[in-house]
C-alpha cells in the first residue's frame, strides 16, 4: 500500500499466503492503531484512488453546486431560517442517501485493505 519510514505496507487478503519471500524481505503481521491507519490512508496510492473514484461517483450524478445548493438548505433548515419548497426536503434525501451509499463504497473499498 505504501512506505513509511523504511517499512513497507502491504495488504494482504484473507486466505492468501503469500510465497516464499527473497532473505531480505521479511513480512511480518502488523496491528493498526489508529495514528497508523492514518498514515497509511495518507500515503496511500490506493486509497487516494479509492477517495477519487468516490468523488468521482459523487459527481458523476451531482455537481458541486448542487452540493453548495443541498448545503445551504440542510443548513438554513436546520437553523430555522429556511423552509423547504415543494419537493426540496426529497431531493435533499436522495443526495444524502446516494452520497452516503457512495461514502459505503469507499469504507468497504478501505476494509479490504484491512483499513
């Protein structure tokens, strides 16, 4: 997945094995703590390509404007500034819903990587 700090970072699937490695490589088990976790997704490759790929799902069905416009309306909702027009509140729901469905792509992407 990435280098940090001399140690280089692979995933691993379940019921793999990986073969014989050359005496200079020496894969060990690592536990992921939170601050490695982190590291990890931010020198990832293949977690920034997971985090493209998610906005691009994102904006492949709303823009950022449309994102801005359903902002402004949660938000001015919420605070009772704002009542919602004919259809407004749906259309919001759907965003939320396929933004986050786009959002669950993205985690079960990462769990594959054991992140």
């Amino acid at each position: 997945m990435c280098t940090l700090d001399g140690t280089t970072y692979v995933a691993v699937p379940d019921g793999l094995t990986l073969p014989t490695q050359p005496s200079e490589i020496n894969p060990q088990p690592v536990a992921l703590g939170d601050d490695l976790v982190a590291r990890i997704k931010a020198a990832s490759p293949h977690v920034q390509l997971i985090y493209e790929r998610t906005e691009q799902q994102i904006r492949g069905r709303y823009s950022m404007s449309d994102e801005a416009k359903f902002a402004r309306i949660g938000v001015g909702v919420a605070l009772g500034a704002y009542t919602f027009e004919p259809g407004e509140q749906a259309e919001l729901l759907a965003f939320g819903d396929y933004v986050e469905a786009c959002r669950q792509w993205s985690r079960d992407e990462k769990a594959k990587l054991g992140l």
